[in-house]
C-alpha cells in the first residue's frame, strides 16, 4: 500500500519521531439559537505518523484519512475514537 508523505512544521510543539497525532482542521465557529450556547468544532481529518526530521521539518506519513488534509490543519496528540454514541 503506498504512503503520502508530507512535510510538516511546527514552532511550537515538540513533535516526536515514531508517534502518531491527529489532525483537525480550522476551527469554525457555531452557536444554538435554542439555548445560547457558542463553541468551536473541529473536524477530524485524519492522522499521520512522524517518521523523520531534516531542517527543522518534520517528515511524515499519514496513516489515516477521513477528509482531505490541507495546509493549514492543526497536529494534536492522537484522539480516541468512539466506537458510538448511547
């Protein structure tokens, strides 16, 4: 199975060589007019492996896609995920 590699950057997180993380896109902002509540959903895009460093730039493969992961989406440590809700 081929892999995508990609290039990653990060000024302020220490990524580390041989773990996975996931990534989320662009916050956006949504509120309910119901109840006055406000918040920031994220999307899961998917998850990628560090496999290397050169430079500064981290060299990764992404491991897992949901949706297409483009400049711009965020790096956090690996979520769970939840088989379903009750």
């Amino acid at each position: 199975m081929p892999c995508e590699i990609i290039f990653v950057k990060s000024e302020n997180q220490d990524l580390q060589v041989g773990s996975t993380y996931s990534v989320l896109s662009e916050p956006y902002y949504v509120n309910e007019e119901k109840s006055d509540r406000t918040g920031y959903v994220y999307k899961l895009m998917g998850e990628i492996k560090i496999i290397g460093i050169k430079d500064g730039t981290y060299i990764s493969i992404i491991s897992k896609s949901y949706n297409t992961i483009a400049r711009g989406d965020r790096i956090y440590p690996l979520m769970p995920v939840i088989s379903g809700l009750r």
